[in-house]
C-alpha cells in the first residue's frame, strides 16, 4: 500500500486538478456553517486583543508570540458550548458537507460531467445509512470522551492533584483513544460505501470491516501521519495571517478549518481506493 506521504500527495493532486470546484465547494460549506452555526464577525475583538498583547511584548520574537496567543484564543473562543439548536445544525451540516464532498470524489473518479450543485442536490441523498453509520463510529470512540470527561471532572474538584495521578489520568485516556481509533477505523470507509446509492447500513459496515480486515493498524498510522501533517499546516497558516493581518483572522480561520476537513475526506477517499485495489 502506498505510504501516508504518497496518500498525501494524490489527495493534494485531486485537489489541484479540480480546484476551482473544491475552492467552490469550501467556500459555500464555509458560508453555510458560518450562517447556521457559528456566525459572522464573532470574535470581532481579536483585534483590541491583538494590540493589548502588543503592548507587553514587542520584536520580532514578541511578535510571533503575540500571533500564536491570538490563534489560541481563537481556539479557546471556538470551543465555547453552544445551544441545542446550534448543536443540531451542526450535525447536520457536519453530515451535507461530508456526503456532498464525498459525492464529488466518486465524480471526479468516475471522470462524469457534473455540477458543483449537485454534490449538494444529490450527495445528502443517502443521509439516513450514512448517519447510522457515523452514528455507530460515534459509539465506538464513546469511551473516550466519557473518560477524558471523567479525567477533567476529577481534576477541576482537586481529586487528581499530584503530577504522577495526572500523568497516570492522560496516558490511560490517550490509550482508550488509541483503543477507539483502532474500533472505529474499520467503520470510516463504510462512510464511503453508504453514500453508494440502495447501500444499507449493516452492508456498509460490514463490507468496510473485510476492507480492513488484519490492516487496522497500518490505516491507523496512516491516519494519525495525515492529521498531524494537517494540524501542522493549520497552525502554520494561522499564524501567519495572526501575523500579516489579525483583522481577517476570523475568517480565515473558518476556511482553512473547512479546507482541513474536505482534504482529510480527500485522503481518506484515496486511502479507500488503494485499499480495494488490494
């Protein structure tokens, strides 16, 4: 099978090849959370925080770190819990962005004529096996949240006070998490299969774990190799427009977050197809 950096490469390759469509498509399914979910102009006072961290710290040093603080509390700004309203509209965004992008992979592979408005006419059509599907991965990495929930609660009422009890709190949690992404690997390519239209659920799942059958392992490494190379360009670009111009930082932010996420659909996808080539 072909390394996680040649994975990487093609799925930039399929990018580049089509870019005006995936451009396109980032941009709408940027516009449509940020008009459901998220907002605009949320965080309008990155400015004013910006220029408060600039007054302590100065340089080219102080520079980069007052750019980094910014794109943290950006972060820290984004992970604030939402309404149940908000919440629903997430998923379900969470889940057109998913099948449309997906839906375009299978055009673009199939080499067919198509429309950028039919990934979204189209795409969502199969939306009730591929949520089952999503929802079944959702309780295979369960454990893990409920752990790492668990692991904050005790540590916020002072139960987990020494470093080894932390330090014991955190490998435990990154294990159940290890534990997780190998159950729930074998299920991500039925995310694929169930947008194939007439596919059941239990047929998805079911072809998905002969696919990856006695190579869990090696989808995992090459999964974890694609999310960290993506973390790193992520903040790399983030901080670099903190740096040029804080005021479109917001905005970019959402882009560059939705890009991460089609490209990692992308991947995924081309992973899919070597794997059945084997």
């Amino acid at each position: 099978m072909a390394s996680t950096w040649q994975l990487i490469k093609r799925s930039l390759l399929v990018m580049r090849s089509s870019w005006k469509v995936f451009v396109a498509h980032i941009l709408i399914a940027s516009f449509l959370y940020s008009l459901f979910v998220r907002g605009f102009g949320r965080y309008s006072d990155l400015v004013a925080y910006r220029e408060g961290l600039e007054s302590s710290f100065s340089g080219l040093i102080g520079g980069l770190e007052n750019s980094v603080n910014v794109v943290a509390e950006l972060f820290s700004g984004g992970s604030n819990q939402s309404d149940e309203v908000q919440a629903v509209y997430r998923v379900i965004i969470a889940l057109i962005i998913s099948m449309s992008t997906i839906w375009l992979l299978r055009a673009i592979a199939s080499s067919q004529k198509f429309k950028l408005r039919d990934a979204y006419l189209f795409g969502p059509a199969q939306i009730v096996p591929f949520g089952l599907v999503a929802l079944t991965i959702l309780i295979q990495v369960l454990p893990f949240y409920l752990l790492a929930w668990v692991s904050g609660l005790l540590r916020d009422n002072g139960v987990l006070e020494s470093g080894y009890e932390q330090t014991v709190a955190v490998v435990l949690v990154l294990l159940v998490g290890l534990l997780g992404l190998y159950l729930s690997i074998g299920s991500f390519f039925a995310l694929i299969i169930a947008t194939i239209s007439g596919t059941r659920p239990y047929s998805a799942l079911k072809t998905s774990l002969l696919i990856a059958a006695h190579r869990r392992w090696l989808f995992v490494r090459k999964f974890i190799g694609a999310v960290v190379a993506v973390a790193i360009t992520m903040a790399l670009l983030l901080v670099t427009v903190a740096s040029i111009h804080t005021g479109v930082l917001e905005y970019a932010y959402l882009l560059i977050v939705v890009g991460a996420v089609v490209f990692m659909h992308v991947f995924m996808y081309q992973m899919y197809l070597e794997a059945i080539k084997e």
